[in-house]
C-alpha cells in the first residue's frame, strides 16, 4: 500500500478536487522530527486559492480528515501533520515486502520502453583510470534503477576507438615502440608511448602535424595504420574486460566511434541537402548562432571527422534500432557544450526525438585538487585500486571472521563494493577527492558497513532459525518505527533517483536503513522466545530483502557473512 498517495486522495477529496491528487503527493513531505508526524502536507499555496491564512486552512483540513490509515492529524504553523497507523501501517509494509521480496520497489513508470544508456566509454590504448570509474559506476547503477523502474535498457559502451590520438600513437609507436614489450604488457607500453609523445611535442611541434598525417591514412583504410589500430583495440578490450568482471557490469554494445566510420556521409549529406552546413576556415560547420552556442564543427580542413559527426551517426543510428523513448549520455561535466551542440543539430534536422536526449553529467575525480591526466602521466590505475581495495577488505575478514569459508569471494565483493559505494554515496555533479584511505573505511557511511549490516541480519535469521508467514505481523518496540518507515519510503527513492539521475539517492537511503536497523537491534532482544520474536525477525528479513536490493541497485554485492 501506497500510504503516501492514501494521503493525497483523502485531501483530493478533503479539498473538493481543487488540485490535482498527483499534484498534492508531490507537495507532500516527510517531517524532519519523529515528534512532528511521519507526513505534512504545507498549506501555504492553498492560501492564495481559498484567500486564507494557511494555518486556518490546516485547521480545516486537520478536522475533516478521518481514516484508519491514520490514528492522530494535527495543525500546525500551516501543516497538516497525521501519524500514522502504527500497527496497521506494520503489518502492511512487512507483509508487503515479504510477499514481492526482490520486487519490492519496482515502479512501473517505464512500461517496457527502451532506453539506451550510453556509460564507460573509455579510450582504447589507454589504463582503465580512477577517472573512469565515475561514467561507469554512475552509468550501471542508472542502468539498474531504470529497470526497476519498468524500462527495458540497451548498455553501450561507446569506445573511444578513433580520432587523431590514434596517429599521434602509430607515430609513438613507430618512432620508440618495441612489439614485445607490447605484447608483454600492451597498455603499460602504450601509455608509455602516449606520454612520451606529449612530452616530444612539446619541444617539437611537428610531431602534432605527423599524428594529424597518420589518422588521416587511419581513415583513408591504409593497411599498416589500420593492422595497428585493430591490435591496440584488441588488446585494450582484453584489460577493459578484467576491470568489467570485477565490477560485475556488462554491455549490450561495444559499438565505438570507429563503427560509425560509414554510417557518417549520409549525415554530412543531410546536412548539406538542409542548407545546414557552412564553410567557416576552411573547416565544415553548424552555425549555432541562433542558439548563442558555438559552431558546431562537422569536418576539419584536411577532410577528416570529429567526435560530433560520429556522435550525430551515432544517435540516428541508435534510433532506428533501438525506437528508444529516451537516450542517455552519461559523460562527465566537461562535455557540456558538446551535447548541447548536438542536440541542437539534431533539432535543426527536424528529429523530434532529440527532446528524447539527456546528458547526464557528473563532477570529476581529483588528486590533490588537479584532474587526473593520462596526457602528463597523472593516472591512478582502476585495476590497482581495486586489488588493493580488495586485499584490505581480506585483511579485516582475516581479522574478524577468520573460519570465513568463502573469504576469498566476500573480500572480493566488500572491495568493490567499497569502491563502487563510495562514488556513488556522492551527488553526481560535486568533484570527489580520490582519497584511499577514505575509500577503503569500514566504518561510516561506507559500502562495508551497509554490507554488515544486511550480513547481521542474515545470521540473525540463521540464529532465530525464521520462517516465512503469511500471519498479520506488528512489531511493537517504538525502535522498530522508524526501520517500518524507512522500508516504506524505498518505492519513492527509486522512483526519485531515476527522475533525477541520482544514484546517490539510493546510496544515501541504504545507510539510513541500516542506521535504524542497528539502533533496533542494539536496544531490543530480537532472539528472545517472548511471543515476539517471529514478528521481530519478519522485520529482520524484510530489512534484509530491502539491503540487498538496495545495493543491488548501485551495483554492489550483500555477502550473507563477513
């Protein structure tokens, strides 16, 4: 049951259907004290339809309402704050969590629509970096909390498999590359080469111009560019693929910039057949005047593409697949412009779905305040955050539970799950400090201790040996409330973090539970044979059920024990 919406029916009706019932669940909320109620509905924008005070208007309202749902309304200073039915209210959310389980949350919103989420999308020839965990991590968990929201989801890791970097890369190669130490360790030597060709650039310039020179034989199909091209791919995807599987994230796509190489002349030509396209330097471009944007560039001087050409292939692309009813961008706050610039384009080529397209941008992670550069060498390697991330956590379980059967795989599934929590704990657009040591606490408001948490409410039911029942139950310690509470209020935040793109949402809800759930169980003998302790352990497993789907959520594991 949907207390909440109970809620706005009984003032839709209270109120004669001035406003809309959907309208006045939005202006619903949840006090900030215990003592003020469990939800209030403000008076204030009433006032200007009535013509009262809004505390005249409370008072009405206060006495009007009459329903079992709740057992105490009050007005006060222009609320209408009602408590609810405790025993009622109990018996239904544990009920109801019990019989969905896993499903408990799901919202319907999407109706099986298609959307495709495009996340991850590293470089080729490149380290997997901490700089991007952020795409990855948010991207999967949105990935996740859509399909909980009732959309069915194309994942698609939209490599950066082309561009100039490619011939600035051949020439590294060909001037300072060794192929067997490449073969040993490709994208250590690649990185190497990388930076090295920065760093001789700087001194001469005309390297640029040689890089430039050898992308534009890279598209024109050379032989030799293109056989180094498909082993820097290759071997790229084979170290992208270990980062992957310890994350526990897959794609449906691997379509990078580089599959788009034939589907981008028609978009040119549909530019041009639209009088869409202008000569600006030489160069071809969009005027976004009209728009106060930038120009947006299609084809540089020399004839070879850009990202937005290939992004505009892509996204017409996608829609004559995939017929989605919303597309997704997950790509960190830098790319702004660009997606504003592409989705202008889109809309002067009269695609009406291009209101169907949505950036979603996130902050970066710093070192010492500075973005990380894989350009000057400034990297912090996934793959070794991650192991070391992991030996920790197995370190601690050595310490704590050392007959742990399963302590490889546990430790596996806390360092991860710290990492991944740890990110995603934090509102997407803010930057985060890359910070070990904070990342790797397990104590606080970490991945560890939600994951301690839901472990503790497992052996609890191991311990009381519980049973399911569909009997009514009501827990009745006032400790137990506020855990009732939370696990009512876990539609809403999924529903809330897909509208909003905020997984950070979920992360932050997940400690909350497991906040009230350990203050109810360190003041109150769940085991205790007193007639209580099959309604008490129902509340246990419920918490659980909800633990575990909530970490799900962000992409991280529930261990059983820890």
């Amino acid at each position: 049951m949907n207390f909440k919406s109970e809620f706005a029916e009984v003032l839709f009706s209270s109120l004669n259907g001035e406003l809309e019932k959907s309208k006045l669940e939005g202006m619903i909320e949840k006090p900030r004290f215990e003592h003020m109620g469990d939800m209030a509905f403000p008076c204030f924008e009433l006032s200007k339809i009535f013509r009262k005070a809004p505390h005249s208007i409370a008072l009405e309202l206060s006495e009007k309402i009459q329903t079992s749902i709740f057992e105490k309304v009050e007005a006060v200073n222009g609320y209408v704050n009602v408590f609810l039915n405790k025993k009622m209210v109990s018996s239904e959310v544990i009920k109801d969590v019990l019989s969905k389980k896993d499903q408990y949350g799901n919202v319907n919103n999407g109706n099986g629509e298609t959307i495709t989420i495009d996340f991850s999308s590293p470089n080729i020839a490149k380290p997997f970096s901490m700089g991007h965990l952020r795409s990855t991590v948010i991207g999967n968990a949105i990935t996740l909390i859509a399909e909980k929201n009732g959309f069915s989801t194309v994942r698609i890791n939209h490599l950066g498999d082309w561009g100039t970097q490619f011939g600035k890369l051949i020439v590294a190669y060909k001037m300072w590359g060794n192929e067997e130490e490449i073969k040993k360790d490709p994208i250590k030597e690649l990185l190497k080469l990388y930076i090295k060709f920065h760093d001789e650039a700087e001194r001469h310039p005309e390297l640029n111009d040689r890089g430039r020179e050898w992308f534009k034989m890279l598209e024109d199909s050379n032989e030799e560019a293109l056989a180094l091209w498909k082993w820097f791919r290759e071997e790229s995807l084979k170290e992208f693929s270990k980062i992957y599987d310890l994350l526990g994230i897959t794609f449906d796509s691997y379509r990078g910039e580089a599959f788009y190489n034939d589907k981008m002349e028609s978009i040119v030509q549909l530019l041009n057949d639209n009088n869409l396209l202008m000569e600006s330097e030489g160069a071809q471009v969009v005027s976004l005047n009209d728009e106060s944007l930038p120009p947006c560039l299609i084809k540089k001087k020399d004839g070879t593409t850009l990202y937005a050409t290939r992004d505009l292939a892509a996204a017409v692309y996608r829609k004559t697949t995939y017929q989605f009813a919303k597309s997704i961008y997950v790509v960190g706050n830098e790319q702004a412009l660009h997606f504003k610039q592409l989705f202008m384009v889109l809309k002067k080529m009269e695609y009406e779905w291009h209101e169907d397209l949505v950036h979603v941008p996130f902050g970066m992670i710093l070192k010492e305040g500075k973005k990380m550069s894989t350009r000057k060498g400034k990297v912090v390697l996934l793959e070794d955050v991650l192991s070391e991330a992991i030996d920790l956590a197995l370190d601690e379980i050595m310490k704590k539970n050392p007959g742990l059967s399963s302590k490889e795989e546990v430790a596996r599934q806390v360092g991860t799950g710290a990492v991944i929590f740890h990110d995603l704990k934090h509102y997407r657009q803010n930057d985060i400090e890359f910070s070990l040591k904070d990342m790797l606490k397990f104590e606080g408001e970490t991945g560890p201790y939600v994951q301690y948490t839901h472990a503790r409410a497992a052996s609890l039911l191991r311990k009381g040996a519980f049973e399911e029942t569909n009997d009514a139950l009501f827990v009745d310690d006032k400790e137990a409330w506020p855990v009732i509470t939370a696990l009512m209020s876990f539609p809403d935040v999924v529903n809330r973090a897909f509208t909003e793109y905020d997984p950070s949402q979920v992360a932050k809800y997940v400690i909350d539970l497991s906040q009230v759930f350990n203050k109810f169980y360190s003041h109150v003998r769940i085991l205790d044979n007193n007639g209580l302790k099959q309604a008490r352990l129902s509340l246990v497993f419920a918490v659980k059920i909800v633990l575990k789907e909530g970490l799900r959520l962000l992409g991280v594991k529930a261990p059983k024990e820890m």
